[in-house]
C-alpha cells in the first residue's frame, strides 16, 4: 500500500526499531538499521543501500520532500551490488510522500519492501537489450533486438539504436522486441550498433554491440547522347530524334539508381488517297523506376524499366512513311511503324493499322508484330465500296482504333510526361470524307484528311515530326490530291542520376 507522511505512519516506522537520522539533500551511503529522510527538492538524491547485506538487514526511506514523483526529483535506490526486487537494476521512488522500509533477504531476491509499507511507484529504468545480428538493408541498416527481462517494472516505451562511428540513431516505439532501421548513415563505411531501452524513469545501459556491417556506395547512371535535359531535380532525360547512340559510362547499382524508364515510339503510316496513315508502334515501360510521372490508362499497366549497363545502346528513329512507317529502336525494344493508309481496299498493317480505302475493305492490324501490351490499334474499316465520291477510314492510333468510313476520324494518340510535360503521341490520320473537311487526326502527330470537294484534289497533310503520328488521307474528284508523309519517331531515356 503507499504510505503517506503522516503523524501516524511517521511513528509507525519510528516504532519498527529503527535509528532515524538528519534530513539528507544529497548523495549517501545507507547503513543497515537506520532510516533516512529525504528531501530531493534541490534535484534528485541516490541512496546507495549497504554493502555486504545480511539477512533481515534493514534501511527505511521517507520522502520528505514530497517531490520525488516530479522529473529529475527522484530518490534512487542503488542496490550497490545486491538485487532490489530481485532485479540488478537501480530502481527509484517516483510517488510523491511515501515512506518505505527495505529488508535484505538473499542473493535471489536481494532487498525487497516490508509488506506494511510495499510503494508501487517504486520503479526503475530497464536492463539491456539483447543486440541481434544487424543486416544492410539498401543505404540503411536494419537492427534487431530482444526486450529486456526486466523493463524496471515501468512499460518500454522507446527503444534506440546507435550507430558507431558517428552516432547516427534510428528509434522505435513500441514496448517488446523488434528491428530499428538506422538511416542517414556514410557510405562505404564499417559501422557497429548497440541498442537502449527507455521507460518513465530513464535509458537503460547498452546493449553488446552487433556485428561489423559496412554499408553500400550508393552510384547513379551516367550515360551521354541525344539532347539532355533535367527534370523534377534528380532525372536525366535524353531525347533521340534521330539516330545516334546511348553511352552508359556509369550503370548506377540498386543501392543508388540503376534502371531506365523509356518511351519507344516509331515513324508513322503514310495516308493515301481515301484512308489514313497508322500511327507509329507505341511503347514504354510503366514510369514508376525514376520519379513515377504520368503514364495514363490504358497504358499504366506496362512493363517494368531496364537494368542500365555500362555499354552502347544504339538508337533508330522510324522515318515516316509515304507508306508504312519506320521501325524505332531501343535496347531489346523495337517499335513497329505504322501502317500504311488504304487507296481502294485494306489498310495496310503495323504499330497501328492504316484505315481502310474507298472499296471496301477492313482497317490495317494493329500492334503487328504482336507485342505485350500491345503497341498500337488497327486502322478504320470500309464496309462497302464509295468510290463517287471517293471516301475512307482513319488510321490507328496508340490510345484508340481508327474511325470507319466515310471520313473515318484518325484513332486518338496516348499521353506521356516522361519528359516533364504532358505531350500525346502516335495518334492515327484522317480518312477523306465526303465533303468539307475529311476525318479529324487523332492528335499525336496525327494529322487530319484532306477535305473532299468536286473539284481537284486536296493533299492529305503531313505527321508531326518525332510524334509518330499518321499521315492525313488525301481527297478530291475527279483530280485527288496526294496523302500525307507520316511523323517520325522518337526514342526517349530517363534515369536517376543523384
């Protein structure tokens, strides 16, 4: 029970045959069979308990500040080789006017509290943790611990790993065992870890120190070619529009940056008098390896970045296509040109299908050769023959197929920010329509059909260079004008490198 300083109590413990002494203010040494009063108003007081106890040995201790239960206030017990509460750790009155009588009894036990005076805020801080084997864990460490068998009978409330050299802490709060990662710590150097155990009353000592880890030298990719720009701070880009080489000096490892995000996208289709040209094979990896940008559905679910190494990687530009567009090259990436738009039946095949001609016929295969996810859409489709006027589909693009005839709008072009802004790319060309305008482009590069008068034709207008995009169809009667020149493509490569 706690005992409060009162008349009553003071002559209790009076009466249990012991030989008060002064008021103490500072540090002591106990001596059996006396009794203390303690005053920690000027800050905290140890009362190092008599060497060589024997049985039935016996110190009282009266708080007689009535402050002990305040911060750095505490009277401490100190066992001075012998257990307290058959622990090997101080422990400290923390109840403000308490008064308690300390009995020895063995070894095992050491000095427990007289059943007429046992004061629950007797308390202390924990013992040790046990260190386990510490792990390299990227550039930081990882550091696990046991809990203390004795927590000093106050809750665990922080646990903190400490490296060496230099310091650094990595903390975790929670009350039993557990691994701290350490973080922020100098690369390429040898560090041990200990690990202590804080609860109301304080930090216990240390733990044994860990094992030796050394922790990693992070390094970044360095590579030259292309127009370099730098973007969100730490990312390289380096734009190819036309053919050259990627020069890796420098492949980077995990523990810093190693991968490269890319955007491969070829030449576009060529329009030809009726259907539009295909835009250019689109492909990409998913953006998530060096600053996750934008990669919009339905193109989210792509495939992962390429592990840099310290070699060449020539670069092809697709050209764009009078007919079928040019393939674009990067690595193990090859984009597929766009096909070719229709004059009379089927739009011809590639990254993205041609449209369809004014005789009927189907829109040009997408994504051809075939590649996962795919790399493009097919072309518009004829379904029947309108050769008076003569009208067709618009050609497939990267986010969309090709509209059908007559007029059939160019399928729509994906975004992508890999280079720090939202650009779209490889959109499919219009087909030509019946009068006016013809089939709008699907952006991208892509461009729109000539308009279809009664008169001498239109020519169907060119793809935007390095967009990929399809060409416009071209349109008139009885004189038609002349399709459209596909975009060229484009290679684009982003990394991490600080």
């Amino acid at each position: 029970m706690t005992t409060k300083i009162t008349e009553q109590n003071v002559s209790n413990l009076a009466n249990a045959g012991i030989d008060w002494q002064a008021v103490k203010t500072s540090n002591f040494t106990a001596v059996a069979g006396q009794g203390f009063f303690v005053n920690t108003a000027g800050g905290a007081v140890t009362v190092t308990l008599p060497s060589s106890p024997t049985i039935g040995d016996t110190v009282a201790v009266v708080d007689y500040g009535g402050v002990s239960a305040t911060s750095n206030k505490s009277i401490i017990l100190a066992g001075n080789g012998s257990k307290i509460l058959a622990s090997s750790i101080n422990k400290s009155i923390v109840t403000n006017e308490v008064g308690v009588i300390l009995v020895f009894t063995d070894s095992t036990k050491g000095w427990v509290i007289n059943g007429s005076y046992v004061q629950a805020g007797i308390i202390g801080v924990p013992g040790a943790p046990t260190i386990g084997t510490a792990a390299v864990n990227g550039v930081n460490v990882d550091v696990p611990f046991t809990q203390p068998a004795d927590n000093g009978d106050a809750t665990i409330t922080t646990y903190t790993a400490t490296a060496s050299p230099g310091g650094a802490t990595g903390t975790l709060s929670q009350a039993g065992s557990g691994t701290i990662s350490v973080t922020g710590l100098a690369a390429n150097t040898a560090f041990t870890f200990t690990v202590t155990a804080t609860n109301s009353i304080g930090v216990s000592a240390a733990s044994a120190a860990s094992n030796s880890v050394t922790t990693p030298n992070p390094q970044y990719v360095a590579a030259t070619g292309g127009t370099v720009t730098t973007v969100s701070t730490n990312y390289k880009v380096h734009t190819f529009t036309g053919d050259g080489n990627f020069v890796v000096s420098n492949a980077g490892n995990a523990e810093g940056a190693n991968q490269l995000d890319y955007l491969v996208v070829a030449g576009g289709g060529g329009g030809n008098d009726t259907g539009g040209g295909g835009g250019g094979g689109y492909r990409l990896s998913a953006g998530t390896s060096t600053g996750s940008y934008s990669v919009p559905s339905p193109h989210a679910a792509c495939v992962a970045s390429i592990t840099a190494a310290a070699t060449t990687y020539p670069i092809s530009i697709g050209a764009g296509g009078g007919g079928t567009g040019g393939n674009s090259i990067f690595s193990t990436i090859t984009s597929a040109g766009g096909g070719a738009g229709a004059h009379g039946n089927n739009g011809g095949a590639g990254g993205s299908g041609g449209g369809a001609g004014y005789g009927g016929g189907t829109g040009g295969a997408g994504n051809t050769p075939p590649v996962s996810p795919s790399q493009g859409n097919a072309g518009g489709a004829s379904p029947a023959p309108l050769n008076s006027p003569f009208r067709g589909a618009g050609g497939g693009g990267s986010n969309g197929a090709g509209g059908n005839q007559p007029g059939g709008d160019g399928g729509p072009a994906a975004a992508n920010s890999i280079t720090g802004g939202n650009v779209t790319y490889a959109g499919g060309g219009g087909g030509a329509g019946t009068s006016g305008s013809g089939g709008v482009g699907g952006g991208g590069g892509a461009t729109p059909a000539g308009s279809h008068p009664a008169g001498d034709g239109v020519n169907g207008a060119n793809g935007t260079a390095n967009r990929g995009g399809g060409a416009g169809s071209a349109s008139g009667l009885p004189n038609r004008g002349t399709g459209g020149t596909g975009g060229t493509g484009v290679v684009i490569i982003r990394y991490k490198f600080q």
